[in-house]
C-alpha cells in the first residue's frame, strides 16, 4: 500500500514533530504557568455546561 520510501518519511516525520512539539512544550512550561495559571476554571465551567446541557436533554426529552 505504501512505499518504503513513504513509510521511512512517516517515520522520520512522526519522530521529528514529536520531539520538536516536547521541546516547545518544555521551553514554554514557565510561561503557561504565569499566564495561564486560572484556566482550570474556565475548563471546570465549560465542563459543567455540557453536563447541563445533557442533563438537560435527558429530562426534557
């Protein structure tokens, strides 16, 4: 189905972004935690609407 040269290139191309998207992460970690440091709220809220929501859904319907 694919070429070897295809599946070499997959490789190399799986290897390489992951560990360009690793060492992006870590050179930004001190970042994230000044500037992002309360968005744990944001996700509970956005959490706690779909559960609404579905709950909603369950009940009405």
């Amino acid at each position: 189905m694919f070429s070897t040269g295809q599946l070499i290139f997959a490789l190399f191309f799986v290897v390489a972004f992951t560990s360009i998207i690793i060492l992006m992460y870590r050179k930004d970690a001190k970042g994230h935690k000044i500037h992002y440091s309360g968005s744990y709220k944001i996700l509970i809220g956005f959490i706690l609407a779909i559960v609404a929501l579905f709950l909603i859904k369950v009940f009405v319907h």
